[in-house]
C-alpha cells in the first residue's frame, strides 16, 4: 500500500497543504481523514469494489479537475508582492482547527475512489482480518502523509507557494486525464 501512495496524489497534496498551512494542524486533518476512510473501506469491502469502473474514473476525474482548476485559479491569481513576499515567509496565520479541518476535507474527498481505497476494500473482502487490513492501509498512508508534512515544511521557506500550487495545479490535471484515460483503456 505505501509504494501506491508514494507517488500519488495523497502526497502532492499533503503538501500542498503544508505549504499554506502549519505542518500539526495539516498531519492531524490529514490522519483524521485517512482513519476515516480506511474504516469505511474495511467496513464496505466488498461493496465498494463492486462499483463500476467507468464511474469511479469519471469521479476522481472531476475532483482532479477541480483541484486543478482551484489551484491554478489560486496559483495565477495577481497578486501584490507585498502579498507575495509575506507568504514567502511561512504558513497562512489560521487556527489549528481551521487548518485541520480544511485539510481533512481535501484528502478526505479526495481519496475516494483512490487506489488505496480500493485496494483495501478488496483486502478486507479477500482476508479474514478487516482490522489488521484497515490498521496496514493507515499506518501506509500516515507515513506517506508524514513524507509529505516533512518536504512541505522545508520547501516551504525556499520555494514560492504560488510555483508550489502552479505544479500542483498541472499535476493534478494530469491525474484527471489519467482518470478519463482510464475509460478508454
């Protein structure tokens, strides 16, 4: 489960978020959602994996699409370079709460569908251990989460968040086409 979520969306945007956030408030939105989501997916194995295909791509497509969207829309937006140099120099002043739950909002819609997902709700479909299966898949993404965390924090100070959410943008409508390609193939 780890080597699927390396290279994924879960870590651009953990990133992402601690970027423009604090890095506790992000780690504890982010682990909230994953707990959440890999509880749904031990609970509704088998279910979930009976969706259609089709359906699920279009889905992740379009909340690709979004993501892209708001983050370009974000990422080319005038800005003052007063506004710019400020935001050079840390995370957004918001509260932890605020940032938690902006962050769990994200990954939390934005693993449904996931590789992950599914793959955990056909292990709990396939094993007799759900919660052995659910405890793997978070413990799988909390690192890949804790990865992210760790690079935002130090890229931070050294990169513009605006190049940061640009990259982002264009990564994640690459993953959309990925999704709508996945129809054809």
């Amino acid at each position: 489960m780890l080597a699927v979520e390396l290279p994924d969306k879960t870590l651009v945007a953990t990133l992402v978020l601690t970027t423009r956030f604090r890095a506790w408030p992000v780690f504890a939105g982010v682990c909230a959602a994953f707990a959440l989501q890999c509880v749904i997916a031990v609970a509704f194995g088998s279910v979930l994996t009976l969706l259609p295909d089709a359906l699920i791509s279009i889905v992740v497509a379009v909340m690709f699409g979004i993501g892209s969207f708001m983050l370009l829309r974000e990422g080319f937006s005038e800005g003052d370079e007063a506004g710019e140099d400020a935001s050079r120099s840390g995370p957004a002043p918001l509260t932890f709460l605020r940032s938690a739950l902006t962050s769990f909002g994200v990954l939390f819609a934005a693993e449904w569908g996931d590789a992950s997902q599914l793959a955990t709700a056909g292990l709990a479909a396939r094993f007799d251990n759900p919660f052995a299966v659910g405890v793997g898949a978070f413990a799988a993404l909390v690192s890949v989460a804790g990865l992210a965390v760790f690079l935002g924090a130090k890229i931070r100070s050294r990169i513009r968040p605006k190049l940061i959410q640009r990259v982002a943008g264009f990564v994640f409508a690459g993953f959309a086409v990925f999704a709508l390609a996945h129809l054809i193939w």
